[in-house]
C-alpha cells in the first residue's frame, strides 16, 4: 500500500468519529491541528504533521446536582484568538520566553466554556464555570486515547504499606518520587496509578508528555488504565472529610475519610489546563516552556528582594564535618562551620534541616537547647549568608502567619517545606496560603514531600523550587535503583513542569560496581564530573550542595565551580539528548556559557556544535571531563582548557560519566 495512503488512514482514524458540530485548531507553525467534536459528548483529537498523537478523547465534569458539563454540549457560539507577545522572567531558564498560539472558545449552553490551545510545542485545554453560587464536582472526565498500544515511561506512585481505603485510594498519600516503569499501555499496572509528568512514545520518533498547569483550588490530576487499552483516564484524590495530624514525627496531616466528591469550589472560575507537550525530537522536551506560560501571572508586585542561589545542606551528609574540636551534629558549632564554609566560597545560603525543633512537637517555636536560630542569623548576616529553615507541613499550616512573622523578623531568609505527601484539594490550597503568606514576608520557598511544579513557580516567584522527582537523596538507602538512568530521565519527563530539588553535588563517587547505599555516608552513582555537570543540566533556582563542608574543603576546584555557577539563566539551548541515554544543555548568564553533559551507563563520545549559540565567539574555554581512568575510579577528572575548532567542540564521557565547559 502507498505510505501516503496509510498516513491519511491513520490520520482518520484520529478523527473519524467526528460527524458534525466540528471545530479546528491549529498551532502558529501549523504543525499540530486540534479538532473537537460537540457531539453527544464533548471530545477533542490532537495531529501533529501526519502523526496521531490522540484519537477523540472524552472531557467533562460532574457536579453534585447532576449537571455533567461536556454532556450532549450545547455551543452557544465559538470564538478565536492569535497571541503572539512575550514574557519576562527575573527567576527562571531564560530571561524572556516567546508567548504564541492560538486559541479557540467553545462558549455552551449551561454557563460554562472549554478554551483549548494550541502551541507549537503543545497543546492544553481547561473549563471555565460562570455559576452565583458554589459548586461541588463529583469527579472529572479527562481521557487520553492513542490509536496504537504504545509504550510509555511511566512514574508509578509507590503505594504505602498500612494505608486505609480501597488499593486506589491508598496511593493518594504519597511523596510523588519513584523510577520510571517502561511498558506498553496495555501493560500497565491497572491497580497503580501514575503521577504526572507522564511521557507517551508516539510514531516517527515523536513523542507526548502529560501534565497539568494552573493547578489551584482543585486536587492533582493522576492517570491510570484500567481497562488494558490504549487509553489513559483521570484519577483524582477524594476531598478530605476527616484527617487527623499524625505520620512522619507528627507532622503530616493524614486523611482518615474522604468525601464522595474531589473539590468544592466557587461557581465562577476557571480550572487548571490538562496539557500535552508534544516534541518532534527528544531535545525538544528539555527545552519546553509549556507549563510555565500556562500558570497565572506573578501575583507579586515587587520580586527584588527574592534572591536563588545555592545553599550549603547538612541532612544528606548527616551532619559529617570532621577535623573540628567540637561533637559534630545539631548544635551551633556545626552550623557556625558550614556559614563559615559558605561564606568562604561566597555561597549564599545555609539550611537546618530537619532537628532544629523538638521533635515531634510539631511547635517550630519550641528550638532544641543545642540551637540558637537568632545567634546563627546574626553570624551568617556578617559573613553574607542567610539562614533557611526546615519545617513540616502540619506544623507551618497549624500557625502560618505567626511562624512566618516571627522568623522574618529574626532574619530567615525563606523555608523548606516538607512532608504535605499529596495534592488534594486541601494541600493544593496549602500551597498556595504558604506562598502567599511567605511573601507578605519575603520568605521564599521550597517544597519538599511536593507534587510535581504546575506553574506555581510563576504565580508566586518566591517558590523557587519542588521536590517531586526521586531524587540523590535516594542514594542514602536504595541500592537497587538506578539513578545515572533515572538522571537522563528526569530530564525529558519531570523537568518538563518545571525547576526540581534534585540535591545533586556529592564529592564521594561510585560507578555501578562499586555502589553501595550507606545512610550516613553517602556516595552518588556515575562520575565526579557528572555531578558538576548536573548543576548546569537540572532546572534548580535554590540547588543544594549535598555533601559535607570538610569534603568540599578537599575538593577546592570542584567546589569553587559549584559555588560560581548560576541558578537562574538568560538563555538556555538543549543542543543535543535522547531519553534515558544522554543529554547536552548551554545555558547562558550575562557573557559566559554553560554547557553540562551527561550520559547513561554507556562511554559516549560527543562532538558538541556551539554555532546554535547566538553571539558565540570564543575559541576557548574551561572543562571538567572525566579523566581516563573514570570507569575505574569514578572521581577521576581532569580541569583544562577546552579548544573549540571550527565551532566545535569534542568530549569523552566514560560510564555514567559528564562534562561541564565554560566558555
């Protein structure tokens, strides 16, 4: 058969059971056609060029009066729109990101409309509700159909052991961090579900990743197959009817009972976009925008004072200094040590971590004796260094606004939130209240035990980071993951959403025969020069230094790297990447570029082409590479001058191995 005839049936296929009320969409670049069918019910399908990425997919809600919007939809009339503008960012990837699309409005009969949009990286819808009064939804409609059993990689939630309610709904108390699972969609696990971002590989090496934008006021959005076919289905938590605080040290709320319906909310909103971010090639993914454009604008006025940068970190290394006259651990001297170290490498922050308060208390007023938060405030202030501080979720939420005047006024800098350990609807109002009172502060955040980024990072820029990702800190007690695979994952699929709190940074290094997890001194998996690499490849506007000040304080040129590299960029390229086997990035701040790489377990040679760098002229540079004997002993590198010939440059990466220039 003609290949031309096989792609217009496939592309049929996409849209054959559309008959009437039809309507179409298309990107600016007219790659990606949306077509929505108002039929009996409403549904949308998505191309790009001749692939199919979806086959007409159901959407709707169900509210508690029985109204089903998307149900036999009515369309009042159906508007659209062509935005091409830009915006301006102070706290991200780049310093302004292109704004294109195009929109359409499907206004229905009932008070309510769907707006889609079509990008030319992707492609998101959302409702939008005009009711007087408040409205209760029972659940929501938001299929994914392909037209083939493709495969996906897929980050299934790792369900507790003890946790009560049906297997479904015990998943709703989790920390959003696993490795991806690697099978068809026909295959996949129908009693687990999957956390967002998901990733989709669709034909002629395309591929979609799934996630969601704007999330507020309304649970997180899970996918699951339940049926063994090729189609994806919405899950979300019950609104909570009854919690208790209780979990980790007495510092989680845990939901005992949930409510027959997901979210209670005003009649007159708008719900978060359900997006896909669809790439021709893999680089592409690392590269996307999406979800940031998607999030409402900042909601505060002055961003001055919000300052990222890195931050000196004592739980990976379990409080490991050594060479002191003092017992090291929670006590003042060790944290008089690492400012000291930060001061010295003019790293901005230190972070106490969990152990300042009394434990389980879940009082962040009642400070252990061995602690003196004021006295460490003043010390760092001398010496340039803010004081961030750890805290619980339940402890902050049960005196938010007292907690966070009382440490503003003392001088801390901004907070780590931990254990929130779910996305319904509360803990995503959590979310917000916590960014919005930490502002009026001028406290920043960082949101640890934390759903994926959903463009909140926009909305409020004092959120500087999100945890959501299974992360170094796993290095501490797995030894059956693999995570130089899982780092040139990440990448392609989390990323996507947004920044991420990996903690990279580790100065003890193991390549896979030589890897053991040990929870008090812990070691990373692949190269010295990977970790390098890692602060130029990882999103990360408030990145940490994993390990301990007396390890840096041997390791002087990897750490004066480390301490000089930026968080947030002016321009960032992906050059070059593959999903699971490598990735190369050049990120610019001011006149100097970054380039990190990164690759799995197998040796790459790359041959890296920096005539895509706009204004680059410089006929050399620095390298961290990995030294010849880093597939034996993985710390061995080698710091010299990279030269660039004729716009390229060429770079050997051992086995879960990096590279970082600087040009």
């Amino acid at each position: 058969m003609n290949k031309n005839i096989i792609l217009s049936a496939l592309l049929m296929l996409c849209v054959s059971a559309f008959a009437q009320k039809q309507y179409t969409l298309q990107s600016p670049d007219g790659k990606i056609t949306v077509t929505v069918e108002a039929g009996e019910q409403l549904t949308y399908a998505v191309t790009h060029g001749n692939t199919c990425v979806l086959t007409p997919s159901a959407i709707g809600m169900r509210l508690s009066d029985g109204t089903t919007l998307g149900s036999k939809p009515v369309v009042k009339n159906a508007k659209t729109a062509s935005v091409s503008q830009s915006v301006k960012t102070k706290l991200y990837k780049r310093a302004e990101i292109p704004d294109v699309y195009n929109e359409l409005t499907l206004n229905l009969k009932g008070n309510y409309k769907v707006v889609f949009r079509a990008y030319d990286e992707g492609v998101a819808y959302r409702f939008e509700t005009d009711f007087r009064k408040p409205i209760i939804i029972e659940n929501e409609t938001a299929d994914f159909n392909f037209d083939a059993d493709y495969h996906g990689i897929i980050p299934y939630v790792l369900r507790r052991a003890g946790q009560e309610g049906d297997l479904i709904s015990q998943q709703f108390y989790n920390s959003f961090e696993n490795t991806y699972t690697h099978t068809h969609l026909s295959q996949m696990d129908s009693e687990k579900l999957a956390f967002l971002p998901l990733l989709v590989e669709l034909n002629d090496g395309k591929k979609a990743v799934i996630t969601e934008a704007d999330l507020e006021d309304f649970p997180g959005l899970y996918l699951y197959n339940p049926k063994g076919g090729n189609s994806l289905s919405a899950m979300h938590a019950g609104y909570p009817k009854m919690r208790e605080q209780g979990g980790h040290n007495n510092l989680q709320w845990l939901v005992k009972e949930r409510e027959n319906y997901i979210a209670k909310v005003d009649g007159k909103r708008s719900f978060p976009w359900r997006c896909i971010v669809i790439s021709e090639n893999d680089k592409e993914l690392a590269d996307s925008d999406l979800v940031y454009l998607l999030g409402s604008p900042s909601r505060i006025a002055d961003v001055d004072w919000i300052k990222p940068g890195k931050v000196a970190w004592d739980w990976w290394n379990a409080w490991n200094i050594y060479g002191v006259d003092f017992p090291a651990g929670i006590n003042n001297d060790t944290y008089k040590y690492y400012i000291d170290f930060a001061s010295q490498y003019g790293i901005e922050y230190v972070i106490l971590d969990e152990g300042w308060a009394v434990n389980k208390k879940a009082d962040l007023f009642q400070v252990v004796p061995e602690i003196d938060i004021q006295e460490l405030v003043d010390y760092g202030r001398e010496r340039n260094v803010g004081i961030v501080l750890w805290v619980g979720y339940a402890a902050i939420d049960n005196d938010m606004e007292h907690v966070c005047q009382h440490y503003a006024d003392m001088g801390v800098k901004g907070f780590k939130v931990d254990f929130m350990d779910g996305d319904d609807q509360l803990i995503v109002d959590f979310y917000y209240r916590m960014a919005e009172t930490a502002a009026r502060h001028h406290l920043f955040i960082d949101f640890h035990g934390a759903y994926k980024p959903t463009g909140l990072h926009r909305t409020y820029p004092n959120v500087l980071n999100h945890e959501g990702v299974y992360g170094l800190e796993q290095a501490k007690w797995d030894n059956e993951s693999d995570l130089v695979t899982n780092e040139v994952t990440i990448p392609f699929i989390r990323m996507v959403a947004g920044p991420m709190d990996y903690t990279q940074g580790a100065m003890r290094n193991a390549n896979k025969g030589n890897f053991k997890a040990v929870y008090t001194e812990p070691m990373s998996q692949g190269t010295r020069c990977r970790q390098l690499a890692e602060y130029v490849i990882f999103e990360s506007p408030f990145n940490m230094l994993c390990d301990s000040p007396s390890n840096y304080l041997k390791e002087d040129e990897c750490t004066r790297f480390i301490a000089n590299v930026p968080t947030v960029w002016d321009e960032t390229i992906v050059l070059d990447g593959k999903v699971g086997e490598y990735l190369v990035i050049a990120r610019r701040k001011d006149f100097r570029w970054y380039i990190g790489a990164i690759t799995n377990w197998e040796e790459r040679d790359l041959v890296i082409d920096l005539s895509v760098l706009p204004n680059f002229g410089a006929k050399s540079g620095h390298i961290f590479r990995d030294g010849a004997n880093a597939n034996r002993v993985a710390q061995d590198y080698v710091s010299e001058t990279a030269q660039v010939m004729g716009n390229k440059v060429k770079v050997h990466l051992a086995k879960g191995g990096g590279a970082v220039m600087v040009f």
